[in-house]
C-alpha cells in the first residue's frame, strides 16, 4: 500500500501539467491567435466570441451530464481511465485542427471553428471530469488524498504559467522560423499536445486507483 501510495503521489498530480498547459492556451490566447492571424471584420469576431461563450454555457451543463456517465462506467480497466484515455487523445487532436490553416474565410470558417471548438470543449470534458473524479479513490486516507490533491493543483498552476508566461516570446521566435505566426502557433501547440500526451500516459500507466472505495460510494442514477 505504501509502495501505491509513492506512486500515485507523484504520478497522478503529473498528469495534469500537460493538460493545463493545453487548456491555458486554448482559454487564454486562442481568440488572440484568430485576432492576429485570420484577419475576421468586426462581425465575424464577433460570432466568434459568441461561440465561445455559448461553448462555456455549454460544458457548465455538459460536466454534471459527463460525470454521472463516468459513474456508471464499469470496465475491466475502471471507471476512469478510459474516459482519460479518449478525453486527452480526442481534445489533442481537436486542439491542434483549431490552429490549422484549413485556407477557410468568412462563415465557412467560422462554422468549421465552432464545431471544431465545441468538440474540442466535450473531449477535454471527458478527461477532465475523470480525472479528477478519479483522486478520491487513490487512498482511503483523507489527509492523504489532500496531499495529491494539493501536489496536483500545484502542477496544474505550472503548466498554467509557464504557458502564459512563454507563449509569446516562443511564437515569435518561431515565427522567425518557420514564416508566419500561424505556423508559430500550430507547431507551438503540437509540442503542447504531445507533452500532454506524455504526462497522462504516466497517470494512465502508473496510477494504481483503490477500486474497493469506488464501489463503497453511494450510487448516482
């Protein structure tokens, strides 16, 4: 139990610092990049802004709907890593066709971004919610599950910042490199998408979940 517990201190909070880092810059600087490299009239980004605000609606009503259907998953592989495992490959993908060049104008891109971007809000959903539906059942200590608590949120906070903080100065010396910001942005964030790749295969491959307190908890219809 003990050996568990050393591996699930470290090897689940790790398993979010990829996905913060994905999800900053999805929330912080998509609308940026499309400011500065779709060249949209006022309207367009306009409905742009709407499809996002209308897409956060969206995933307040779709967390609860997610989580009631991860509850009533019952696989030989538990209740929580394969919505992880779908979740964080699915939303890699999605993420990275948001910041692709599809040579769209007008409305057509904008009905390509929307769905592409609620899509995108659904499968980070899925690992999200699983994700951290899944820490109460690493240990039946409390005081313990509030360590790996802790350690992941300061993991998230990590991924969070050095993204904001980086984001900038990184596309714009890619820029440089590769002759546009767009394609800045594209191969920024597939360097992203892989780092969440790596660190949830550590969560996904390591993390040990005490399925006998799962099946304690009262059930949600």
């Amino acid at each position: 139990e003990q050996k568990t517990l050393k591996k699930n201190l470290w090897f689940f909070p790790l398993g979010t610092v990829g996905r913060d880092m994905l999800y900053s810059l999805v929330t912080n600087f998509l609308l940026t990049y499309i400011l500065f490299t779709k060249g949209l009239d006022a309207a367009q980004l306009a409905a742009i802004t709407a499809i996002m605000v209308a897409a956060r609606v969206f995933d307040a009503l779709n967390d609860p709907i997610m989580g009631n259907i991860i509850e009533n998953t019952h696989t030989k592989w538990g209740k929580y890593k394969p919505w992880m495992l779908t979740g964080v490959v699915l939303a890699g993908i999605l993420t990275i066709l948001l910041f692709v060049d599809f040579g769209l104008k007008g409305a057509a891109y904008i009905v390509v971004f929307g769905v592409l971007y609620v899509l995108w809000g659904i499968t980070y959903t899925m690992n999200d919610i699983s994700y951290w539906s899944m820490m109460p059942s690493l240990s039946k200590n409390q005081s313990e599950k509030e360590i790996i608590g802790s350690i992941a949120r300061i993991c998230a906070s990590v991924g969070l910042f050095a993204v904001v903080t980086l984001v900038v100065p990184i596309t714009t010396a890619l820029s440089e490199v590769v002759g546009s910001l767009q394609k800045a942005y594209l191969v920024f964030t597939i360097i992203l998408v892989v780092i969440m790749w790596v660190f949830q295969s550590i969560t996904l491959l390591f993390v040990k979940e005490d399925r006998s307190i799962a099946s304690q908890a009262e059930h949600t219809t």
